[in-house]
C-alpha cells in the first residue's frame, strides 16, 4: 500500500504540473487567469491521478502506468515549446 501511495503522490504532482504547463502554452488568456485555472484544474488532475493510480495491484504497476502518462506529457510539452513562439 505505501509503495502505491508514494508513487501516486509523486506521480500525481509530476503530471498535474506537466499537464498544466501544457495548457499554460496552449490557452491564450491573461496571466492572472491561466494562473487560478492552473490552481483549480492542477489540484483536480493530481487528484484524478491519484485515484487512477489506486486501481493497480502493486506499485511496480503504479510506476509504469504514471511513467507512461508522464512521458505522453512530456513528449507534448516539448513540441509544444520548440513549435511555438515566444510570449
């Protein structure tokens, strides 16, 4: 239980903040308000990580599954940096 809580706690945090980063690179709004939906949707999407982490049986299965999702998210975020302008 404990490997699967630290794995989905860390894995969590990873993807919710590479998600968001996504969203910041791609959402054409002011800085103010990509900064509250950063807040509200990073804390629902580490949450829904969590939740989908905990349906695995160990946590050798946690790592791989968050592992996967978090290079998805960092492939993104890479083509999303070099392909887009600069603020």
């Amino acid at each position: 239980m404990w490997p699967k809580s630290i794995i989905a706690f860390l894995g969590g945090l990873l993807l919710s903040v590479s998600i968001m980063l996504s969203l910041y690179l791609l959402l054409p709004l002011a800085i103010d308000i990509k900064l509250l939906l950063g807040l509200l949707s990073g804390f629902l999407i580490w949450v829904a990580v969590m939740v989908y982490c905990y349906s695995f049986n160990n946590g050798k299965a946690v790592a791989v599954a968050c592992g996967k999702l978090l290079m998805l998210s960092l492939l993104v975020n890479a083509v999303l940096f070099w392909t887009l302008p600069p603020l």
